[in-house]
C-alpha cells in the first residue's frame, strides 16, 4: 500500500502543478484569463521524471524484498525437512524455481535501471537547459538563435508558441503599443516580465528578462510599422524627417541590401581596374628594364670589337708587324 499511497501523492500535487496560472495569475497581475498552453514546460517535465523515478524506485524495492522473502522461505523449508530427507527430484524443481524467479527479478531490474537512466539523463537535459543566458552584445543579432531555440524542429515550435503567447500578454495587459517601447511605464514591463516568467518557465533562464523585452519589442515594432503603412497610425512628429528623405529618394535607386550589394560589385570592379593598371605599369617597367639590359649589352660588345682592334698584337692598327713592313 506504500507504493501506491506514494504515487497517489505526487500524482496529486503534478496534477495541482499543471495550471497553476489561470485563477491566482489573473487575479495577482489584472490580467484576463488566456485559454491557451501550447509548450510543455521544463519544471512539469521535470516534476514528472522526479514521479517516474520515485515509483521505479519503490517497485524495485518491494521486488528485492519479495524476492528476499521467498529465498528465506525456501531456507526454512529446507531446514525444517532436512536436507537427508528431501527428495533430489524435488530439490531440482525448486532450484530450477527459484533459478527462474531470480533470472525474472534480475531483469525486471535491469529493466528498470535503464528506465531511471532514461529519465536521470532527461533531468540532466532539463538541468543544462536551465542555465542563464546573458543579452548578447549589440543590436544585430538573431533573437531566436541567441535564444538558443533554433537547434532542431521542437525548438523551433517553442520558439513560435512563446511568440504568439508573448503577443497575447501584450494585448492582455493593456499596454499601449503605439507608444514607442521606451515610453512604456516600468510597471507595466515588470508586470509583464513577471506574468511571462509565470506562464513560460523557459523564460526564466534569460538574464534580466532581455528574452521577454525583444520579443515584446519586435511585436511593438511591426504592429506599428503595419500602421503606418495602412495608414491609421500616424507617425510621431520626431520621425517625420523619414517621409522628406523618403520623397527626395530616387525610386529606382537600389536600397537597403541591393544597395549593399551594388557597392559591393562596384568596389571589387575598382579594385580589379586598379589591379590591371598596376600589372600594366609593372609590365611596361619590365619591358623597359630588359631592353635596357640588351642595350647595355649591345655596348659592351661593341667596346670590347673595338679594343680587340687597336693596339693587340694579332695584326691590328698599330701591331708589330705594320711597324716591319
């Protein structure tokens, strides 16, 4: 009755902890009630494996004591009978018995070792998954991969769960997002922080909420840049120099990415050009240097016919044998 009296319990308080947000969440922050709960999250995960391993547990431990019981049973009869008494068929049947109870606990108990691995090793997923995460440096950077929920397809499923829930408290909490995000009353943000926390353990593991804030922010962003592009938000008046250099802007001129790219393709045609005309010079120099190499060479040959000329004694101008004749 232990076991069961044990389960009953944790199934209990599991099932108290799987919506603890609707009734005390709503009325602790004045916030309507959502009908929503798409991710499971990683401390009911974690609740859950904490079940599975304290009933394994005790299951184990009554199959050790059941079997300690039938092995101090069979002891006893032995001693009350007498082993000269016992007949050796009968002594086989029940080894062969109790070979076969043992052979039947032991793998029922490897069985459940490596069910408790199983959920050990899910705990440790859970537990490095836990880890703070501190707002990367910046502004560029990718929210989702940052988030680290851009690895694999259940990631990625969170990722989209927590962006569509996050929108919902937005709405929910009554913030005013056609106030740009710094004009936002710090309460509002920590109520929502908190609420968020509440609802999405997994947020917890981003330091200082910065997670919660950039989704928030994002969602602020495009609900107003869908209304200035509809036409019924107007602009803040700080931002409407955008709209003057917007209108002096050549409509055929690339922009933004194209634009990079252009100047991109622009720079490494300058560069070949600037290459080209430096090979040019180098080639030309060359050229120069070598005829002026052959020149040099042409000269000196010259010079040396002419020495060979005059005043050697092989019968040039002014030899021994002119001086004779």
């Amino acid at each position: 009755m232990a076991p069961e009296i044990a389960s009953k319990a944790l199934t209990d308080r599991i099932g108290a902890h799987i919506d603890p947000y609707s009734d005390e969440m709503e009325v602790k922050h004045n916030i309507e009630g959502s009908n929503f709960q798409d991710i499971v999250f990683l401390r009911q995960s974690n609740d859950l494996a904490e079940r599975k391993i304290q009933e394994q547990t005790v299951a184990n431990a009554a199959l050790q004591e059941e079997l300690a019981e039938m092995k101090a049973r069979f002891a006893n009869d032995l001693t009350n009978r007498g082993r000269e008494n016992i007949d050796a068929d009968a002594g086989i049947d029940k080894d062969d018995t109790i070979s076969a109870v043992l052979a039947e606990a032991r793998a029922a108990n490897a069985e459940l070792q490596k069910q408790v691995a199983v959920l050990s090793a899910e705990r440790s997923g859970a537990a490095d998954q836990s880890k703070q995460l501190a707002r990367p440096a910046g502004s560029s950077f990718n929210i989702q991969n940052e988030m680290g929920l851009g690895r694999n397809r259940k990631d990625r499923e969170i990722y989209k769960a927590l962006l569509r829930n996050t929108r919902d408290l937005v709405l929910q909490a009554g913030i005013n997002w056609e106030l740009p995000w710094a004009k936002t009353p710090a309460d509002a943000k920590a109520k929502l922080y908190a609420v968020a926390r509440e609802r999405h353990p997994v947020l917890q593991r981003y330091v200082n909420d910065w997670a919660t804030e950039e989704i928030v922010k994002q969602f602020i962003k495009n609900k107003c840049r869908h209304g200035y592009k509809k036409g019924f938000l107007v602009p803040p008046a700080e931002y409407a120099y955008l709209k003057a250099n917007s209108a002096k802007r050549n409509p055929s001129a690339p922009r933004g990415c194209k634009s990079a790219k252009v100047a991109v393709v622009a720079a490494k045609k300058l560069a070949a050009k600037k290459k080209d005309v430096t090979a040019k010079a180098s080639s030309s120099k060359a050229a120069g240097e070598a005829k002026a190499r052959a020149k040099k060479v042409v000269v000196d040959q010259e010079d040396e016919s002419m020495s060979e000329g005059f005043g050697s004694g092989r019968g040039g101008y002014g030899s021994a044998d002119e001086e004779e004749d």
